[in-house]
C-alpha cells in the first residue's frame, strides 16, 4: 500500500520527528505548517512542506482534496497550558474550530484516511494517588482552558467514528521531552546548563516545583506509538501514551547536572511556576500496548544525554 501522510502541526516538536520517523519507513509526507517561514521548518528533504492554518476552514478543505492523504497525523494546536490561561480564546479556535474543520474536511473525502489525534494527558487534571496510573476509564476534569480544548478533540473524533465511519484513533499524550523541546522542566534545565558551560549565564540555573512527579517518554517512543496508532489503533478508542515510571522533578534536575559534569546553584524563580500543578501525571499504556504491542525503548538518561548534545551544538 503506497502511504501518504499528512501531518498538521509538522513545524513543532513532536511534528518535526514524526516526519524523520515516517520518512525512515518509506512513507510519503506532506508536512502540513501555519507558516512556512524557512526557520521554523525542520530540514528535510523529500518532504512537501504545506501552508495549512487549521483555523482557516476553506484552506483545510483545499488541503484534503488535493492532497488525499490515507493517514493524518493531527498535531496542529496550541499546546502551552499557560498560553491557554492567558488567551483561552485563541486556544480554542486553534484546538477546537481548528480540529472541527479537519473532520468536516475528511468527512467529505471519497476514502477515509485514518487520522490520528494528539489528545493530552491534560485532559485528566488532578488524579488522586489511590487512581495512579491513570487509565482511560478515568472521569476527565481538566484544569486549564488548553485541558478543556483537547477534551472537545477527543469527543470529535469520537462522534466522526461513530457518525460518519472515520477510523479516528485518540493519543493522550503525557510528558513527552527529547532534543529539540522546549517549555519543560528537562529542556529548561538542559538549556541553561549549556548556557553555563558557554558562560552565556551564571551558574545559576533557576527552578520551579521540584517536588512534581513526571513520567517524561522520549520523543523517539513517542512517535513510535503515533506510527502503531496509525497501523494497529482501533477506531473510535483512544489511548493513553506514556513512559513506564515516574521521576520527580528535583531527580531530573540532578541527573541533568550530573550529566553535565558543571557545579551550580539552584534558585527558585516564580516564572517557572504554574498555577495549577498536578502533583503526579502518570498514565497506564496497558491498553495500548495489548492492542498494538508499543513498548518504550529508551531511558531517561538516555534522553537527557541526547537533549544535552543537541542544545549543546544549537546554542
């Protein structure tokens, strides 16, 4: 079967991998973008890079026709919980009136791509120890407007599936770091201690809640797991996608330093705090595992190293 793939929000983090991954698998891709400003894309060949603002509903529909793809990746939206905050409305065109416009698009399709959807662990909100790993079952309370706008994506691809047959496949993804990302606690830590070893700061490296417990999957697993949605994902599910254990916070941010072989001082700083701060995000994969045979192959360490040289060349 020749696959051809679109990918919306192919210029962010996760994106930008997912494209090297479906190449290396010898897939065509379409590398759908809301800029095509040259800075923003990653450097690839041989993949198209498309002009697609999901908020601009007639541009959407253009896409689909002419491009027909038999897999989308959904990933376009505003992802910051803290940007939700400050401007819910745009949020929700994005992630809402953005993700309505590509079902509708799909809907009038000839042939129904499987589209897989970046849904988020956001989706839960506070979860109660004794409910630890969380799974799929769970009662949805998000905390932010960003939680709220992926709970409405879910629900969508749910009603496509139910109403009109398209085979909609629903990650919620949870922490997901590797080199590249950027606006976590492992890449801001990672950044300034490059910063401190190039003497472009201090060595001071500033923190936020360090008492926080994450299960950070490396973003290699996690695009690993969208490649098996697509293949292997039941219609109208959705699944939980998440590294096997915790780590808290203040264990990153010393293996980080470790790894880093710099001496510094840590220093709380109110910017890197949030206002609602879930104190343990973790999430049970035993559902997508069983229905596709996911595992998470590499480490923490692993992780860390890698976005150390990354950021260690880019800075």
């Amino acid at each position: 079967m020749n696959r051809r793939a679109l990918v919306t929000g192919a210029e962010g983090f996760i994106g930008s991998h997912l494209l090297r991954f479906l190449q290396s698998k010898g897939w065509q891709v379409i590398g759908g973008c809301r800029s095509l400003e040259a800075d923003l894309l990653p450097e690839l060949r041989n993949v198209e890079f498309i002009q697609c603002d999901l908020t601009k509903r007639q541009r959407v529909e253009e896409v689909f026709k002419e491009y027909a793809p038999t897999h989308v990746f959904h990933l376009g939206a505003q992802s910051l919980p803290t940007v939700s905050w400050s401007d819910p409305v745009s949020t929700f065109e994005s992630n809402i009136m953005g993700s309505l416009y590509l079902f509708e698009a799909v809907r009038h399709m000839k042939r129904s791509p499987v589209v897989v959807s970046a849904c988020s662990s956001a989706e839960y909100g506070h979860v109660t120890t004794s409910a630890v790993p969380v799974t799929e079952e769970h009662a949805l309370r998000p905390l932010h407007p960003y939680g709220i706008s992926k709970v409405c994506l879910d629900l969508l691809a749910r009603e496509y599936f139910l109403d009109y047959g398209i085979p909609a496949v629903n990650l919620r993804l949870f922490n997901t770091t590797g080199p590249g990302k950027t606006n976590d606690a492992p890449s801001d830590f990672v950044r300034q201690l490059i910063r401190i070893r190039k003497r472009l700061q201090p060595p001071v490296l500033e923190v936020g809640n360090l008492k926080a417990r994450r299960a950070f999957l490396d973003v290699n697993d996690t695009v690993h797991g969208f490649y098996l949605a697509a293949l292997k994902g039941k219609g109208g599910e959705v699944y939980n996608l998440c590294a096997s254990r915790t780590h808290e916070i203040g264990e990153l941010l010393r293996m980080a330093i470790s790894l880093s072989g710099l001496k510094v001082e840590i220093r709380r700083a109110a910017s890197f705090m949030r206002r609602s701060d879930e104190k343990i995000i973790f999430g049970s994969t035993r559902k997508f595992r069983k229905h596709t045979g996911w595992t998470p192959m590499f480490s923490i360490k692993h992780t860390l190293t890698s976005m150390l040289e990354y950021w260690d060349n880019a800075t």
